[in-house]
C-alpha cells in the first residue's frame, strides 16, 4: 500500500448508493476492482460499467463465469474470485458485514484484512460493521450513508390482497413455487428469483418484472444483495430459514437487508408479513425502520497463510485460531471437508508428496459443491479430477466431453433444469481454472453455450408454470379503464390484447378452458367488453355468405361452416319450421334479428329445392275433390304414405285423379305411396328432420347411409321413423321402399301357395345371400322352409359332340346370385344398391311379367342329380374314370335352399326334399326331371335348338291370404 493509500467504509442501509458510489470511484482511477457477494449482482455491475466505458475494458471474473479483454481496466468479481497482487489503483467489496456469514464469512473477513487498492480501498455494507472494522483496519475512514427514502412496516396482508408491485420472500424452494402458483392463479402471475438461478435466467426473470409484464416477484433472500428492483412492497412468508446446518429465526438486520428492497431511490417502501409467518415485534419492526441494529462485533477467520508441505500439514494450517478478539475461527467449510476425505485416501496421500502436488489438490477441493447431492458423491469427483490432473497434467477431453453432454438436455420440469444447471454450474467452474483443460477456450464456450440453453429452457418452463400472461394483462388494462382491442382470426380464436382467451363459435364466446376458476371472471369480462364490435361485423359477413357456406345437422343443428348458429324448431306446417339462433346477449338484439333472417331465407330455399315435387303438388290449381284431398295428405307426411293407412282413399281415386297425381310422380306402390324423387339421400335428410319436429322428439333418427337396399331394424327408433327413412320394416331389415316394390312385380308371377324358390334377380335386387332373404321373406309375412339337396355343379357350356356333350364346370354354388351384390357388402351385412334411386327404377305395375328364357343352360344343367351309375358326357371325365376304376365314389356335397310360402299355411304332402326328390318348376308345379342336360325351354340356350318355350300360365284363382295378389285384384277391380 502506498502512502497516499486510504481505507474508506461507506456504511448504511439498503438504498443509500453505496454500490453506485463504489462505481464511480472506481471508474474515477485508471485501473480498479470490486468485489460482489453473488454471481447475479457481478454480472448486474457488469453490465452498468460496460454501459458506460465499453467491454473492451471492463472484465467478469466470477466462479463460473470468465470474461476477460486483453486491455481490461476494471475487474468486475465475486469476492471469492478477486485477483490477488494485481496493484489495482482502487479495491472495493461490497456487503462486507458478510463478513459474519458462517459460510462464507471468512472469505470477506480475508479480504477486509489484505485486500487493498493502490490508491483507494472501499468496503460498503451495513454500520453494524463500524467497531469492528475500526479495531481491525485502525487507519479506516467513515462515511455513513442515510436511506435516501422512508420504510414503514404495515403488517400482515393476504397474498389476495397484495398490491401489485410486490415482492413476496420465502426461504425454501418448495416455499416460493407454492407462493408463485398461488400469485398465477389469483393475480395473473409472478417472476421468480432465486440465488441458484443462473445470471441468465435470472435476468430473464427480473426483465418480465421490471417491464411490467407481471406485477410480483416471488424470491429467497438472495434480492437482499443488492439487486435493483423496482419494488414499493415486501412481504416476508416466513421469519426463519435453513443454514445448511439448522432452521433458525432470522436476525433483525438480515430482515432489513432483505426489507430494504422496497422502494428505490427517493421513492418509499413498505414492508411486512404474509401466509403463515407471524407479524413482527414492534421492537424488530422499529429496529428496521429506524435502521438500529446491535453492532457486528465478531466475525468469522480462518488462516489465509497455507502451508503445502503435506495434506497434514495444510489442514493445520487451514484450522488454526485466530489471535484477535473481533475474529473466531471459521466452521469447517466445504471445501476443508473435501479435502479431509481425500485426505484420507491413500492412493491421494502416496500422490501429494510435495508442495506443488498438495497445493493442486487443494484448489480441486475448493470446486464448491454446487450439485449438493451428498459429501461422499462430491468428493469421489474431486478424486477423479485430481487424479487426472496429477497423472495427465489436464483433465482429458473425452472425459470432460461426456460429463457435459450427458447434462445437455433441455426435457424435464422445473426441478429437472434447475439441477442440470447444478451440475453443468461445476464444469462452468471447471473449465474456467486456467491449464486444467486442453484447450481452455472450447471447453469454457461448451460449458457456456450448455448453461445458457438450460437457463433459456427454465426460464421458459418458469413462465410457463407461474405466469398467466393474458390475465396479467387483462387485470391490468381492465384496471386501467381503456378500451381494449379484440381480434378474431379466420378460425375464430379470439385474442384481446394480443393475448389468446377463447374461441368465437359462430355468434357466442366459447372461454379458453385453461383458465382456473379464479381466471374466468377477468377473462369473460374483458373479452366480452373488447367482442362488441367484432359481432356486428361477424354479423354482416354471415348474413352475405352464400348458402353453400350454411347447413343443417341430422339433429336439426344450424351450422355456418363449423360453427353453430342456431337450430330448428317447431313451426306452423311441417314444411315451415322456426328458427332459434346461438348469438350471445352482449351481441345485441340487431345482430341476433339478422343472424334470424339469414337462417330463415336458407332453410326456406332448401326446403324449396329438396321437395320441390311435394310443393309442386301441393300448389296444383287443377287438383279437385279427392285428388286434393290425397295432395295434401301427401303435403301432411313429406311425400310418403304407407298405403295401409289410406287403403279407403286409394280405392276411391278414379282413373283420372289417378293419373294428374302420376304426373307429378306420385307412384302407388302395393305397400307405399310415394314419390321416388323424395327418395334421395338429400330429401330424406332433411324430411327426417322436420317430422321430427313435427313430432316433437329430443333426439332426431338419423337418416341410412346413402345407396343401401336393406338396414337393420333399430328396435329404439321412434314409430314411423323408418318409413320416414324411406324403408319398411321386415323382421331383423328393413328394405328400401321403391326395391321392395319392384320386389313385389316379382313376386306375383310366383305360386305362393304351393311355394316357389328364390330367383337370382331376387336375391340380386335385394342385395342378399339366400339365407338373408330367407329371413327378409319371413319380416313380410311369408313362410321360409328350410332343405337340403345334393349339389351339382354348374356347366359353363353345352357344346354337341357325336352325341355327347363336353361340360367345364364353374365351381359355383347353386344359392350364388347372378349378380353378386352380397360380395360387396359392408360390416353388419348391409348391402349396397346396384342401382342408384332414380324415376325410370319405377317398375309398371303389370300383372305378370312372362318369362322369356333367357336363364342359362348351366342353371338347368345345376338341377340334375348325381346318380351312382353315371355315364361319362365328356372325353376328360370318360377318362378320368377310366383311370381309377378301383376309385371310391365320394359323397355327394350338400346344398341349401328354401321353399317359400306365404303366412302360415302347410304345403299338403310335402316334406324336406332331397336329391332324389323332384323341385317345382315354373310357378311351383311339381315336374318330371330329365335327363342330364336336357333343357326345359329357352333357358339361355341357342335358339337354333329345337325346344319350345315355356307354355302361357294359366289364370289362377286370388289368394285372399296373399297381400300382393289382393293389392292386384283391387287395381284390377279400379280399372
């Protein structure tokens, strides 16, 4: 130290600009260091003084961290990390009543004691250290500082009812998460700031504070160190922390040092308690407003003087009492704990035989232990690490390597970052020990880049968790009374403030169901203030939106693209139903009118368009007397009339009405009256729909999927829904009402009194295997029985050879559709229709229709047994049997079919038939079989043949019992 050298102690409480001062006596003298009791508040000086000379000059040393230009002026440093011997024209160190602290307190008492500037030594802290440094450092000089503003303790206060501004302290992790999500959830959200953050999240954190992106900062005491804040109000959760060692109660200058806080410059504070800590005695109160502390008048020591002849030897040296009154030995710390350990080992003693070997396995345990895992783990790795440093002279790439990637990781929560970044935090200090690595450039930027990515992610995950941005914003603006903006997006999602709070489903607010309970309030009341607008444009937009844009739903739902806009109710005729519209009360009566009309003006021009036959019909001027009648009854049921229920009315149509209703393509069916146009997929929608409403029903049927010729039956549909569906029940199906129509024209040409099998047109204008038209024939009232028969296969073609004829056989079944609908039928065993509804499906209703013998030879060639003394038609087939005379003959293969009947009456002497038995043929008259081959009319055969076609069917009496045959002799009766 020289002579013009001083010592000064500025001294005072929080707010005083201690700190500032030190600064600008430093930046007053060439060169200069300062030293700082934590790594963020370095990195906050940092930044000021390179601020203000350029970072050319100005350099960062801290445990972690090492920034440093070739021209560097001032050290910025943690005070662990001050360069010694540099004769730097000023030396400070801030908060040295540190000096007191039991973990650290030994460092800053080390540096009150030696450490000291060319020209000027400042030591700023609280004047509780006044004795103490006047009896250490006897030349030192005083300059007290005054508060520059007022601090007034207001006692307890509700988290609820903290003012925004605020920052609440906890002591524990555990302790401010549980406060910050409170804070979220109640007042919009907080920053978090805590002393193992790193700089880079941390200042991540104070930014959303001090930019006024949220309005509380949760912390641990680490604000207490000289952190800048712009707080008016700290409140203490508890009054008592852990040390490392014990829980104790705080002291009343910690609680001010951490009090002080609030309020910055020449602007007051406040502080006081919240959650569970008790308010505080007035005696302690007043001890922090009146900033009247008992003096600091023992401090911690330990020997600065090592000695490094061996590891014994060392931790003698590090264990020594001081000789002062003012000083007491320092606790065991971690770092001589570390080294006790290895002490211990024995492969590290046989190591550390000279000064230089002891000496490097001492800066290793100086490596803090900022993973915290436990003693042992911590010293195991200095163990390593010395090792290599011993043997190799640096720790090996590969190594150090992999220890860095297995942290770099950005997955995981809070809790998994925040320990990463512990771990990554040793090899940030690792790498910053000058030739302990290769190349000490890669590995310090490695470290960096690995933290910084850490720091990001938590600082992310922290928001994340305890900031609600939108309600932090919204509780703002709302308390500041403007008028706030609303924007809705093209897929409705609304943003207010340019934050997202919910959705716009057509003409109501749909809030974003994130939100808690305690949210929804602000959120619903802001968006609904800022919407107001945007539905009278929404509004106008729909109601010029073409018709291709709006839709009804099978429920009776009114959509505008995915958004529901109303729904259909119940009107004055099926044909008119109302509309009731989904508009929010805050979109006003003129938005809902319009929205209204629009709905009414679409569903008016559908119903106009999809049954524009029916109100054809019903606006005929030339119907008269029963024809009108029977119009509107047709009006009354959307265009489809079981004719069951006006079986009177349909006999009393004279020829005439009937045609002027066929004309508008009203067909008379012998189940149904209907009009086949009403039949499309489109119509049959939309009529499911209004006679639901006309019916009153919560829950609307849903219409067949398009094109299916049968359905299951649903047992739980409403009565009348399946013929509004446009089928009719049969049993387990139901078959679509214009097939089963064409299905009866078929029928009437068959016997069904005597019985008559299934044709292939039959099972392929139903869509059905024979088993499945089995059971559609019992639904309409006909008796289904059940038989076998040998199965003989089909030829493709009969060609004449010498007499005999050459058969190929196909391999088809007998009960195989001409037309094999049933192979592409869907799950469940619904079948498509082969052909579309269309008006030219409507079949005249003609008494018969003759058979023209178009059926193929194959089918009568399928009918002809197998019989045991079989001749040979074919070459291949003689020969075949010619070659196994000794063969077994196979039995024959079985085939299924049914005879059907109509209701209940018995076939007279007829049991189950078999091979041998004989088939009806034609309209079920029993008949001779002949010999194999030989054709019964014109079945497909080549018309140069000579047989003859079937004979004309004689005229047979009525069956009463049969509903197709009655229905006949009615139209013939009519006609």
């Amino acid at each position: 130290m020289t002579g013009d050298s001083r010592v000064v102690a500025v001294l005072g409480p929080t707010n005083t600009g201690k700190t500032t001062y030190a600064i600008e006596r430093m930046l007053a003298h060439r060169t200069g260091i300062i030293g700082l009791p934590l790594r963020l508040l370095a990195r906050e000086v940092y930044d000021r003084i390179v601020a203000l000379r350029g970072p050319s000059v100005v350099a960062l040393v801290t445990g972690e961290e090492r920034i440093v230009p070739p021209r560097t002026q001032y050290w910025v440093c943690t005070v662990e990390a001050m360069p010694e011997g540099m004769g730097a024209d000023l030396v400070a160190v801030d908060e040295i009543q540190l000096c007191a602290d039991p973990e650290r307190g030994h460092v800053f008492t080390d540096r009150l004691l030696r450490a000291r500037g060319l020209h000027e030594t400042l030591f700023m802290g609280s004047d509780t250290m006044r004795g103490t440094i006047a009896a250490l450092v006897p030349k030192a000089q005083f300059i007290k500082r005054e508060r520059m503003s007022e601090l007034t303790y207001v006692g307890q206060k509700k988290i609820s009812r903290m003012r925004p501004r605020s920052a609440i302290v906890g002591f524990s992790v555990e302790n401010v998460y549980a406060i910050a999500e409170l804070i979220r959830r109640q007042k919009g959200g907080a920053a978090v700031v805590m002393g193992a953050l790193s700089p880079r999240t941390r200042n991540a954190q104070v930014e959303m504070y001090q930019s006024g992106e949220v309005d509380y900062l949760v912390a641990t005491d680490a604000i207490g160190m000289g952190l800048n804040l712009d707080v008016d109000h700290v409140a203490f959760s508890a009054l008592s922390k852990f040390d490392g060692r014990r829980m104790r109660p705080l002291a009343p200058n910690e609680l001010a040092q951490i009090a002080g806080r609030a309020g910055r410059g020449f602007k007051s504070g406040t502080f006081g308690v919240t959650g569970d800590a008790p308010p505080l005695d007035d005696g302690v109160a007043r001890a922090i407003m009146d900033h009247s502390f008992t003096p600091q008048n023992k401090i911690n020591w330990r020997n600065p003087s090592l000695q490094y002849g061996s590891i014994t030897r060392l931790i003698q040296t590090l264990e020594m009492s001081p000789n002062h009154e003012r000083l007491y030995k320092a606790r065991e710390a971690d770092d001589l704990r570390a080294l006790k350990a290895l002490g211990e080992d024995a492969q590290i003693t046989a190591r550390c035989t000279d000064g230089p070997s002891v000496k490097l396995l001492w800066d290793v345990c100086r490596i803090p232990d900022f993973r915290g895992i436990s003693h042992a783990e911590h010293a195991s790795l200095l163990e390593t690490i010395f090792n290599y440093l011993h043997q190799r002279g640096t720790i090996p790439d590969d190594w150090i390597a992999g220890q860095i990637n297995r942290i770099d990781r950005t997955d995981g929560d809070i809790d998994a970052l925040s320990k990463r970044l512990a771990f990554i935090r040793t090899w940030t200090y690792v790498t910053q020990r000058k030739g302990w690595t290769i190349d000490e450039s890669h590995w310090r930027d490695a470290a960096r880049v690995v933290e910084d990515r850490l720091s990001d992610a938590l600082h992310e995950r922290l928001t994340q968790r305890f900031v609600d941005r939108r309600t932090s914003v919204l509780l703002r603006r709302l308390g500041q009374k403007e008028a706030m903006v609303a924007e809705v997006n093209e897929t409705g999602e609304v943003t207010v403030e340019g934050e997202f709070v919910g959705k716009l489903d057509g003409f109501r607010f749909r809030q974003d169901k994130g939100a808690g309970v305690a949210e929804d309030k602000t959120i619903k009341t802001a968006s609904l203030q800022a919407l107001a607008p945007q539905f009278h444009l929404r509004a106008d937009r729909f109601y010029n939106a073409p018709d291709t844009e709006i839709d009804f739903t099978e429920q009776g739902g009114l959509m505008w693209g995915s958004s529901a806009v109303g729904k259909l109710v119940a009107g004055p005729e099926g044909l008119r139903p109302g509309i009731e519209v989904f508009v929010d009360d805050v979109a006003g009566p003129e938005v809902a009118q319009k929205v209204q009309r629009r709905l009414q003006h679409f569903i008016d021009r559908k119903i106009a368009a999809l049954f524009e036959p029916l109100v054809t019909l019903s606006k005929d001027e030339a119907l008269t007397g029963l024809a009108r009648g029977f119009a509107f009854r047709m009006l009354e049921n959307f265009g489809i009339l079981p004719r069951a229920d006006i079986a009177e009315d349909v006999k009393a149509l004279d020829q005439d009405a009937r045609g002027a209703l066929r004309k508008h393509g009203l067909r008379f069916g012998q189940f149904t009256i209907f009009m086949p146009l009403l039949l499309k997929p489109a119509p049959t929608r939309l009529r499911l729909v209004l006679w639901s409403l006309t019916k009153g029903l919560s829950e609307f049927p849903e219409s067949p999927p398009p094109g299916l010729v049968t359905i299951p039956v649903d047992a739980s549909a409403p009565d009348g829904a399946a013929t509004m569906s446009g089928y009719r029940n049969a049993g387990e199906r139901a078959i679509r009402i214009d097939m089963l129509e064409r299905l009866a024209d078929m029928l009437r040409s068959e016997d069904s009194r005597g019985g008559f099998e299934a044709k292939a047109d039959m099972l392929s204008i139903t869509g059905m295997t024979l088993e499945q038209f089995a059971t559609l024939m019992a639904g309409l009232g006909y008796k289904a029985e059940k038989s076998e028969r040998p199965k003989v296969k089909a030829v493709d073609a009969v060609v004449p050879h010498d007499g005999a004829r050459m058969a190929v056989d196909t391999g088809a079944d007998a009960d195989t559709p001409v037309m094999d609908v049933a192979a592409e039928q869907p799950a469940g065993g619904i079948v498509a229709d082969p052909a579309a509804v269309q008006p030219d499906d409507v079949v005249p209703e003609t008494a018969d229709i003759p058979d023209e013998g178009i059926a193929p030879i194959a089918e009568e060639l399928a009918e002809t047994p197998v019989v045991d003394d079989h001749i040979p038609d074919t070459v291949a087939e003689e020969t075949a049997i010619g070659t196994a005379p000794d063969a077994a003959i196979a039995a024959p293969e079985m085939e299924t079919f049914y005879v059907f009947t109509w209701g209940r009456a018995a076939r007279a002497n007829q049991g189950p038939r078999r091979g041998g038995g004989e088939r009806p043929q034609g309209k079920g008259k029993p008949g001779p079989r002949g010999k194999k081959g030989a054709p019964r009319g014109d079945k497909g055969g080549n018309k140069s043949q000579s047989f003859n076609a079937r004979p004309p069917k004689a005229e047979k009496p009525i069956d009463p019992d049969n509903p197709f045959a009655a229905a006949l002799m009615g139209l013939k009766d009519n006609k």
